[in-house]
C-alpha cells in the first residue's frame, strides 16, 4: 500500500504525544542502511516517539512486487536488527554477514536522537518468532489467539527468551485485532470476515501462505483449506463466509462494553503487553480505553 514512513510524517507534525510505529515496514526493499537512517529521521522529527517496526513479508509481495529474491529470511531478519542497532549507535559501520558484507566503515552523519530506538519485528512462524524473542525489542504478531498464544508461540518464545541479552529488557508483546463496540455481535463479526478470508486465503499461494498455516496451527486446519480454496477460485464472499464465527471472536474484540471487559481478561492472561488495535470507532477506543485502565 502507501509508505507508511511518509504517513508517519504527517502524523509526527500533528501529535505530540502518542507514539508512532510502523507496522510493518518490509526489510526487502530497503537495505538495512536505509531503514536507520528513515527511522532515526522520525525518531528525531517526532521527539523520540517512532517505533521501527520490521518483517518479511512474504515471497508474493517481495518477488511479485519488488522483484527480488524472497531469500533466507531469518538471517536477513537477524542482520538488518544488527545492522539498524549499529547506525543509530553511530559506529562506523563494519559488518560481516551472510547476507550484508560493509567494509567501508561509514557512518551516519547525524547524531541519532535515540541509539537505543526500539525494534519490533513482525514474525510467524516458530523460528522467526524465536528470533524476534531473542533480539527485538518487541513483537508484533498477526491475528493473535489470546487463548492458544501459549500453545502455539510459547516453546518458541520460551528458546528465545532464553538467548536473550538482558541488556534489552523484558520482550514486548504488542497484540491485538479488531475492536468495535454494539450490541450486534453478529453483524460486528461479519464486517471483519473479509478481511481474514483476504489473509488466509489469498495472502500466498497454496503452501506459501503464512497466515493460512497460522490458522491451521490454531487449530482450523480443515477450514484454512477451505478458505483458501475459495479464495484462490474466485470465491472470495464464499471464502469470507467460511472463516468460523468462533475465530473471528477469539482473535477480536466486539459487543457491548461488558462483553469487551470480560475478553479482555483473555488478553491480560495471554502475556500480551499493550494492544494494538484496529476500529472505525472512536467510541470503542474510548471504551477500551476505560475498561483497560
């Protein structure tokens, strides 16, 4: 879609409080020099507020849409968090990676505001999910299942943690979906179907979807299939229809204000460290806002 870096900037100018994060810029198509130095500039228009959020993405976007190779992901995960530290440190840059080889001892020629900026990484899978444990500041999961986070991440999240310096601090978990508030569950339901059939069905070809894998790893594996096989027919209201009403749910926060404050004990027994939500209502955030605090 639109770039997110140049959002970000009209929203710096505007806010002077709340904080800004991208979610998510892909480290494909930008080297990992590239990425500091757009990411110190928000840092430092913005008072300290920006967030540096980074994935993957995935082979159809990156090599239908960028035109490079969708090659060692993690790796290239891990080097670019080496890298991006390195810059906003303001060391000269020397790195000998598998993927980045920089031997020219560069620098950045601005003093970033915060060497300490933080990272989050957008991840998955076990292993990237490991990864991000180990070296991020925060994690950024798609689509989490408040109720099966343990079961699906936390053997990965517990190898991580394990690796991890404490120099970073406790990982931050930055968790969430859609909220919105009414007394039409059903109706609220439905408005966020399209949106995951999209995801889990067409966000990959069969075997190359992330999503879709996720969603059989919660335990909808007959039914990721079957959205899938919708989706990629054509039959997108069809595969939209399929998406279980108990996931969308789960994964959401919708209904009356009561019911938002009982799901929310999910969320808090989840360890989910602040919500990251996404509403067309004003009203629900407010809401949210007062049953959280």
């Amino acid at each position: 879609s639109f770039d997110a870096f140049t959002t970000l900037t009209q929203i710096a100018t505007a806010t002077e409080r709340i904080k800004l994060g991208t979610n998510i810029a892909n480290i494909y198509a930008r080297t990992p020099a590239m990425l500091a130095g757009t990411a110190a500039s928000l840092d430092q228009l913005s008072g300290g507020r920006f967030i540096l959020g980074i994935g993957v993405s995935g082979p159809q976007v990156i090599e239908g849409w960028h035109g490079v190779p969708y090659d060692r992901p993690i790796r290239r995960t891990r080097e670019t968090i080496d890298i991006v530290r390195k810059v906003l440190a303001g060391d000269k840059l020397v790195y000998d990676g598998e993927i980045f080889s920089l031997t020219q001892g560069l620098r950045l020629l601005n003093k970033p505001l915060r060497p300490d900026m933080p990272i989050y990484v957008a991840s998955l899978g076990p292993r990237n999910v490991e990864l991000t444990a180990e070296l991020a500041d925060g994690w950024l999961p798609a689509f989490f299942h408040p109720d099966k986070a343990k079961d699906v991440w936390g053997d990965s999240l517990a190898k991580g943690t394990a690796k991890r310096s404490a120099d970073l601090g406790p990982l931050e978990i930055s968790a969430g979906g859609m909220v919105a508030i009414g007394e039409d569950v059903k109706g609220l339901l439905d408005f966020a179907r399209p949106m995951y059939a999209l995801y889990v069905g067409g966000m990959g070809a069969r075997g190359k979807n992330f999503y879709n894998d996720l969603f059989a790893r919660y335990g909808y594996e007959a039914e990721a299939k079957k959205i899938q096989d919708l989706y990629l027919d054509g039959l997108k209201r069809d595969a939209a229809a399929a998406v279980p009403d108990a996931f969308v749910d789960e994964v959401a926060l919708v209904g009356p204000k009561e019911r938002l404050a009982e799901r929310l004990d999910a969320w808090r027994e989840s360890g989910a460290t602040s919500l990251l939500v996404s509403t067309q209502q004003v009203e629900a955030l407010q809401t949210l806002a007062e049953i959280a605090l």
